[in-house]
C-alpha cells in the first residue's frame, strides 16, 4: 500500500512539475506578448510626433510661400519690367502651394495609419487582457486542483 501511495505521490510531484513548466511559459509569452503592446503603443506615438512635426513644417512652408508672394506682388506695381519676371516666381510660388498640399494630403494619409495603428494596438490590447485573463483562470484551475491533490494525499 506504501508503494502505491509513493507512486501516487510521485505521479503527483511530476504533474505538479509539468503544469509549473507549462506556467512558466505561459509567463514567458506574456512577457513577450506585453513587450510587443510596448513596442507597438511606441511605434504609434513615434508616427503621432512625426505627424505633428509634419503638420508644424507644412504650416511654415505656408506662411513662407505666403509671405513671398505677398513680397512679389509688391514688387510687380514698383515697374513693368520685373513684371515677366514676377510672373514666373508666381507660378513657381503656386507650384510650392501645390506641393504643401500634397504635403497635406501625405500628413492625412500619416494621421489616419496613425489612427488605425492605434485602433489595431487597442485591439490588440483587448485581445491581451483577454487572453491574460484566461491565463489568469486557468493558474487559478490548476491551484485549486492541486490544493485538492494535496488534500487527498494528506487524507
């Protein structure tokens, strides 16, 4: 009868081996898992700023383009001469123009794989907490049933 109850007490201590195994690993990917939250949540506010300092350089560009057309135009009444003249500045002036649009429409593009980045890094967020609550149960699962192993051997 010794001998079954150290068989049985050995068969135990091995199950209780593997599930600390299991649980190790489950704490490995976890880590991991938030690590790549973490890298992801930075990735996200590295395009935020990036965007914002985008948004910061195409407001000067506008002002600049602003200021010097504003400039020629103020030279074209002094004399009929630069008048050729200011009129290709001007046209190349509206080229910049079309350029700090299309600048716009890139810092656009930027701040909506912004958004979505940080709509996919909220659900992959949600999907994290899911999965550590699981993981939560399932430690609690395998407490309990080795709170009972230990009461029936101890019984």
């Amino acid at each position: 009868r010794s001998k079954e109850q150290e068989e049985a007490a050995r068969e135990v201590k091995q199950q209780l081996a593997r599930q600390e195994e299991e649980d190790g690993n489950l704490r490995a990917e976890l880590a991991k898992v938030r690590k790549d939250l973490q890298e992801s949540r930075e990735g996200v506010a590295q395009l935020e700023l990036d965007l914002e300092n985008t948004k910061q350089e195409l407001k000067v560009s506008r002002q600049a383009s602003q200021q010097a057309l504003s400039a020629k135009l103020q030279e074209q009444e002094a004399g009929k001469q630069e008048h050729a003249r200011l009129l290709a500045e001007k046209h190349a002036l509206e080229e910049s123009r079309k350029t700090a649009q299309e600048e716009k429409r890139a810092a656009e593009i930027v701040a909506q794989e912004a958004e979505e980045r940080r709509v996919k890094v909220e659900q992959e967020k949600k999907e994290l907490e899911a999965k550590q609550k699981e993981q939560v149960r399932v430690a609690e699962q395998r407490e309990r049933e080795q709170r009972e192993l230990e009461s029936a051997l101890q019984s």
